[in-house]
C-alpha cells in the first residue's frame, strides 16, 4: 500500500512536478515570449527613436537645406537687388551725364547762334554798307566820266596823218580806232562806233552806241533791316534823279567822244566832228529792237576846244545845247532825235550801177539772169520804193549783195539785202549769216531775197529777230509786177511746197 502511494505520490509529485515543470517552462515562456515582446518593443521603439532620430535628423537637413536655400536665394536677390541699384545708380548717373552735356551742349549752340546772329548781322551790315558804297562808287565813276579823259592822245596825230597818206579816209578811221581801241574802257560804258571821213570838206561822222538806261543804277543805297528775317533791304533812287543822271551821262559821253577823236586826229585833217550817238533797246510797247538816236551834235574843232570840259560845274546837257546839239528831252524814255547828219555809206565799195531793168525781155525768167544781173535787178527793185540802193563789190562784201538807206528819220537807217537766185530752199544757216552781218553793220533791217523758198526753221528765225524779211520767188515775183511792171518767170524744175503752177508762169 506503501508501495501503491509511493507511486501514486510519486506520480502525483512528477504530475505536479511536470505540471510545475510546465507551468515553469509556460512562465518561462511566457517571460522568455514577455522578454522577446520587450526586447521587440524595446527594438520597434529603437527603430522608433531612430526613425524619429532619422526623421528629425532630415527635418533638421531639410530645414537646414530650406534655410540654405532661403539664405542663398536672398543672398541671390540681394546681390541682383544691388545689381539694379548700381545699374539703376549708373543709369542715373548716365542720364545726369547726358543731361549736363545737353546742357552744355545747349549752352554752346546758344553761344554759337548767338556769336553767328551776331556775326551775321555785323555781315549784313557791311554788305549793306559794301553795296552802299559800290552804288556810290558807280554813281561818282559815271559822274567823273567826262573829267577823267585819256590823256596823251595828240602823240598819235602823227601816225593818224601817216595812215591817212597811205591809206586815205579808210586809213585815217582805222588809225582813230585803234587808237581808241587801246583807251581804258569804262565798265559797260563804251560801245561800237562806226566812221567815215570825207577830206573834202576835212569832217569826221561818227555814229557811236551808247549804253542802256540799266547803266544808271536803280537803288540809292542798301540798307540793314533788322527785324526777322534779317537782310539787305534796297532802298530804290527816285526815278526822276535816275533819268537826271542817265541824262547827264548820255551828254558826257558824247562830249567825252568828240574830245577823244579831235585829239587824236591832226588839226590839218580834221576840222569838224559829227557825232550821233545811238542806243540798242527794244520797244517798250511792241518787245521789238530799236535803236533811237539820243544826241546829234556837229562841232568845229575852235568851238570844241573853247569848251572848259574839266570844270566841275560844267553842266554836259547845257554844254551840248552850247554847241547847238539836238539832245533827245527823253533819253531815258528813248525819245529819238533826227540826227543832223546821216550816215555816210562810203566805207561800203560799190560796184557801177547797171541799167539790168531796160535789157530784160518782156517776160524774162529770173533763173536765166547772172548773178550780176539779178543783184543790180534787186536794186532797182528797192528804189523804186523810194530808197537809195546800191550793189556792193563781189569781193570782200561780207555776204551783202546790196545796201540801201531809209532816210525817215523815225523808221528809217541802213538796211542790208543780199539775193539769193537759187533753185532749191535757201538753208537755214544763210539767214543767220545775214543776222550776224546786220549786227556787224549795225543795219536797222535786213533782207533776203530769192527765187526759191525758206524753210519752216529760217521763217521762224527771222521772225524771231523782229528786224529781218525773207521774200521768197512768189513775194519777188510780185513785187516786180507792182514796183517795175515786169512779169518774170521763175524756171524752177519742180513747184516748191506749198506753192501752185502758177506761181512760176
């Protein structure tokens, strides 16, 4: 029985013995699974703390990197903040700059129109006085025309006098001229001069060219004018005292002239001196040329040199009455006066007259007659207007076949006439000529004759010079009916333009 609860005691002690055993290794566990779930806890919170530690460490590098970042961003703004200041305070500066040298820039341009305003009126004014001074000068010079003459022009009587023995009157002329050729000339004052000496009676004609009223000037004097815009204001001469001074000047210069020749030219040869002087202008009411005489004055070389022409006081119109001159009251207004000697044509060589008119048959053809023959025809022509014509040599005629006068006192004048008996269209440049021989001669008119026809271009030339007339074979044609009673045929090979058949039969 012993026995029996031994074992069972013992079973129970090793039930109990297990089960503590259990209970132990339960608790053991229990604490062991207690540690681990420490130990786990105490790991998770490690791991806590240092993600904590982690993520504090990162907030800490975060806020670090912001704040770097803040610190550089405001480092950056800063810097381009003081960037812009000193851009600000160079454009600032820059402006001030420009401003100062805009200023000073200004104030030297002021300077600069103020010294050229100045400068320029100091100009003006000298200009003004300058122009003044010429306006005076010219007036003084035309005034002194007359008392400053030429002097040692009686050396020359002996070389005039030569040349007239060896030469003739033609001689003696051309002497003079190239003795007043060398005479100092007063600035546009001086002009052609023409003359003829007839020994016979031992008197020069010349007829001389004055200058135009435009000689005298039109303004008294210049003056500044102040006011904007500044200028040189001409202050006009009455018109009564600028046709005074042309007056006076129109009778110096014909004294002057008449001085000149008779000094030049020996007392043996030459006694008397017919002077008319001329001046070339144009009508005022028709735009076409004339050329009025102003002064017509015959002196011996006694009355002449009776004269005191160096006295200041002498009056030159009142001087020229003296002499019983017949000056123009209006040479200003080109009033012309009849000249009290015509012009003497005997420079022209003119060859003997031929009666052509009483040799023609009763209906002659103009192309059949010789140059001769048709030249001496024209002449007759232009008598029996009632002017004095006359056939010039062959030789050395310059052109002019014939001349003749208009002794009308107001229309009147030489007039040269050249014939062209030719069966084709008179060209162009022969009309020209004729006006460069006009000039030459100093003729009033001129006049070309033909058996042909002009050309549109020489037509309008001549009426282009108001002082020229082209007759072409019909106007000839006519004008032989009617001043000569001839019926001429004109024996052209064709009919020229514009023309009908009949106008050759």
């Amino acid at each position: 029985m012993a026995r029996k609860k031994s074992l069972a005691g013992q079973l129970v002690k090793a039930y109990q013995g297990s089960k503590k055993a259990k209970a132990a290794e339960q608790k053991r566990l229990e604490q062991e699974q207690a540690r681990r779930a420490r130990a786990a806890e105490q790991a998770r919170s490690r791991e806590e703390r240092a993600r904590a530690q982690q993520e504090r460490e990162q907030a800490r590098e975060w806020e670090r990197a912001r704040k770097e970042k803040e610190r550089q961003d405001a480092e950056r703004a800063r810097k381009a903040a003081q960037i812009e200041r000193d851009l600000e305070k160079r454009q600032t500066a820059k402006r001030q700059a420009e401003e100062r040298r805009k200023r000073e820039d200004a104030k030297v341009r002021a300077a600069a129109e103020r010294q050229a305003k100045l400068a320029r009126t100091e100009a003006l004014k000298a200009e003004a006085v300058d122009r003044t001074t010429q306006v005076q000068e010219r007036i003084e010079s035309l005034e002194a025309i007359l008392l400053q003459r030429a002097t040692g022009l009686y050396g020359h009587r002996t070389a005039v006098e030569d040349a007239f023995n060896s030469s003739g009157p033609d001689g003696l002329v051309e002497a003079i001229e190239r003795v007043l050729t060398e005479l100092p000339d007063p600035e546009g004052l001086r002009g052609e001069w023409r003359a003829v000496f007839a020994p016979e009676t031992r008197e020069l004609v010349v007829e001389m060219d004055l200058p135009g009223q435009e000689v005298v000037p039109a303004v008294a004097q210049f003056r500044f004018k102040s006011t904007a815009p500044a200028a040189v204001i001409p202050q006009p001469r009455k018109e009564v005292e600028v046709k005074q001074q042309y007056s006076r000047l129109v009778a110096r210069l014909a004294l002057r002239a008449i001085n000149e020749v008779l000094a030049a030219s020996p007392p043996s040869l030459v006694d008397v001196v017919a002077l008319n002087a001329h001046v070339r202008s144009k009508n005022r009411a028709t735009g076409k040329a004339i050329r009025p005489c102003l002064v017509s004055v015959r002196s011996s070389r006694d009355d002449f040199e009776d004269l005191v022409l160096d006295e200041p006081a002498l009056d030159p119109v009142q001087c020229l009455r003296h002499l019983n001159a017949i000056v123009s009251q209006h040479p200003y207004d080109l009033e012309p006066v009849r000249p009290v000697v015509t012009f003497d044509l005997s420079k022209y060589k003119f060859a003997p007259e031929v009666d052509v008119v009483a040799g023609l048959d009763s209906r002659p053809d103009l192309m059949t007659l010789d140059p001769i023959e048709f030249e001496h025809l024209i002449r007759r022509l232009f008598e029996a207007y009632g002017m004095k014509a006359w056939v010039t040599q062959a030789s050395r005629d310059d052109g002019i076949d014939a001349v003749a006068t208009n002794e009308d006192p107001m229309t009147g004048g030489l007039c040269t006439i050249q014939a062209k008996r030719t069966k084709n269209t008179v060209p162009a440049e022969a009309v020209r000529a004729l006006a460069g021989v006009m000039h030459d001669k100093a003729a009033a008119k001129g006049i070309l004759v033909t058996t042909a026809w002009f050309g549109k271009t020489s037509l309008d030339f001549a009426h282009r010079t108001g002082r020229m007339q082209l007759i072409d074979g019909r106007g000839l044609k006519a004008l032989l009916q009617e001043q000569l009673g001839i019926d001429a045929l004109i024996g052209l090979p064709k009919v020229p333009p514009g023309w009908v058949p009949e106008d050759l039969r």
